[in-house]
C-alpha cells in the first residue's frame, strides 16, 4: 500500500492535506451559513488532528532510526 491509498485507520496524510486545504478554501472564500461553517470548521479540526498524527509517527520513525545509528557508530 502506498502512501497516498487510505489506510482502514482513516485518509492519508497526502488525501486529509489536500482536503484540510479545500475546507479552508471554502471558509475564506465565505458564502457559507452559520452551521456550514461549523461544519467544515469540525471537520478541519479532524483532519488537522489526522495530520498531525502522520507527522508524528513519522518523526518517531525518523527519530527511531537516528538513534539505532547512533548505537551502531558508537
């Protein structure tokens, strides 16, 4: 599976980006009501917590490497 497929956990980090990206769009561009704006408002939230999620299991990864390097060189 590569990266950019959905994952049974959820999207993504490239496909909730892109849709975190799209729901600002829509708030800025404005136009929506009250409970429109909620809404995407909610599901932005969602979607920056799905990121930052992504993001830190991929630090973790990375930090998980740089310290089996570390024990190896020294």
């Amino acid at each position: 599976m590569t990266a950019e497929e959905t994952t049974e956990a959820g999207p993504s980090y490239e496909q909730a980006r892109d849709e975190l990206v799209e729901v600002v769009r829509k708030l800025e561009a404005g136009g929506v009501t009250l409970e429109e704006s909620l809404a995407l408002w909610e599901r932005g939230e969602h979607l920056a917590g799905v990121c930052q999620t992504w993001l830190d299991g991929a630090r973790a990864r990375l930090d998980a490497v740089r310290a089996e390097t570390a024990q190896d060189e020294g």
